[in-house]
C-alpha cells in the first residue's frame, strides 16, 4: 500500500495539478461552454476569444485543487482502519468536492460568463458584484456540487482502483505514467455519464439574473431543456467534455502522482 502523502505534499502537489490541467485544456472548456449557453455556440462566441475567461480559472485552480486533494487525502488518511476502501474514497472525493467548490464555483461564474459573453473578466466581477452582491458568486454552488459528487463517486473509486489492481500485478507502486492512464479512463466515463448535470450547471450560471432557471433548480432546469430542446440537448457539448475530462484527467491525475511522488522522495 501507498504510504499517505503529508497535507503540506498533498496541497503543493493539488495546486500544481489544478493549475496545469486547466491552463493547458482551457480552449476545450470554453468550446464546451459556448455549445451548452442556451444563445447557442456561435452567437456565444464561437470559436473567437477562445481564452476569454482564462484569468479567474488560472487564479482559482491552484487553491481549488489544493484544496481537494488535502481534504481527500485527510480523509482516506483517517479512515483507512475503519471504512472499506471504495466507500472512503467516494466520501473522500466528496468532501473534497463540497469544501474545493467554495473556491471552484466563485471562479466558475466568472469564468463561463466571460467565455459566454466575451467580456473582460474584471468587467463581469464587478457588474456581478453590483447586481447580485457577494451571493452572486455562489450562484449554481449547489448544481455544481450535485454536479461534481456524481462525478467523483464515479471517478476515484475507479481511479483508485485501476491503480490498485495495477500495482498488484506489477509487484510495486504504479509510476505517474501510469497513474494519468487511470486518470484518463476514469474521467472520460464519469464525464459522459454526467453531461446532463454539467449542462444543467452551465444553464444556471448564464441565466438572466432573476430569472426561472437562476433560482438553481436542477430538476426543474434539465425537465425544460428536454421539454422545449429535445433529450440530445442534455449531452450537448459531451465529445468537448469527455474529451477534455479524459485528457485533462490524464493531465491532472498524472501530475498530482508526479508531484507527489517526487516531493514524498524529497522530504522523506
């Protein structure tokens, strides 16, 4: 078994990570943005201004990721003797979900609104700032989480036990290499089986302020898509998202590994 990283290595290694899968694959999530935006992918933006939004998603990856990765760490820390694995990995993930979106959905709103509407990043904190007050910027936290939660209950059992059953059969702890292989496989399934969720997420965070669809309810906002758009409008935008969460979860899972692994080597 792993020996547990340190919250100091979990931390430094989940910052790095964040940061490199998000700047790396942001053209990918802007394009899956403007696909889901209820005006449609071309009077969003098309494919013009592909990196609008890029500075609130490079200042809140480092701190949302670190902030995952320590929590999950601690909690596979602390109740490996009492909780089979599966089950504390899924908890560990969403714990780590609940407490990383507190940064997450802030930078989220600011994020897809630029890449929605092409305008500056600071233009759009400030009007929501003006308009909406601080509470502005949790607007979807909850889509988010009930977004996320499925995802990751999805995600690290399957991460985790890829790697598990790898490690058996070679005798020794996985390599990096490795570990973004997992990190691939098991990001690209859990994204697919929750596109409907991540457009339900995306349509509340661009909704006019006051409106129906701004109030956050889920099931009321993925049962109007499907009653006035159709079922295939709820996987829009999957081949971006799948194919951004499988290579961004190679990226991210394969850089957390890396970075942990060297500095687990450089403090032991």
């Amino acid at each position: 078994m792993d020996k547990p990283p340190t919250n100091t290595v979990a931390l430094l290694s989940g910052g790095i990570a964040g940061t490199a899968v998000d700047v790396s694959l942001f053209p990918l999530d802007t394009v899956k943005t403007r696909l889901q935006s209820q005006q449609g992918f071309f009077k969003a933006g098309g494919f013009r201004g592909i990196y609008a939004g890029i500075g609130p998603a490079v200042l809140g990856s480092a701190p949302g990721a670190a902030l995952f990765f320590c929590t999950y760490e601690l909690t596979k820390s602390v109740g490996s003797n009492y909780v089979p694995a599966p089950i504390l990995h899924m908890v560990g993930a969403s714990i780590g979900e609940v407490t990383a979106c507190l940064i997450r959905v802030p930078v989220e709103v600011v994020k897809q609104r630029a890449q929605a509407g092409r305008q500056p990043s600071s233009l759009i904190f400030r009007e929501t700032l003006r308009r909406e007050g601080f509470r502005g910027f949790y607007r979807g936290y909850l889509s988010t989480v009930v977004r996320e939660i499925p995802f990751s209950l999805i995600q690290f059992p399957l991460w985790e036990f890829m790697k598990s059953t790898w490690s058996k059969r070679e005798g020794k702890p996985i390599e990096a290499w490795q570990s973004s292989i997992c990190g691939a496989i098991s990001g690209g399934i859990s994204a697919g089986l929750t596109t409907p969720l991540d457009v339900a997420k995306t349509r509340i965070m661009l909704a006019e302020h006051g409106s129906q669809t701004a109030r956050g309810n889920i099931p009321n906002v993925l049962k109007e898509i499907w009653r006035t758009e159709g079922t295939k409008k709820l996987f829009s935008g999957i081949v971006p998202r799948v194919m951004w969460i499988s290579i961004g979860g190679a990226i991210f899972l394969g850089a957390y590994e890396k970075s942990k692994i060297t500095m687990m080597k450089m403090y032991s």
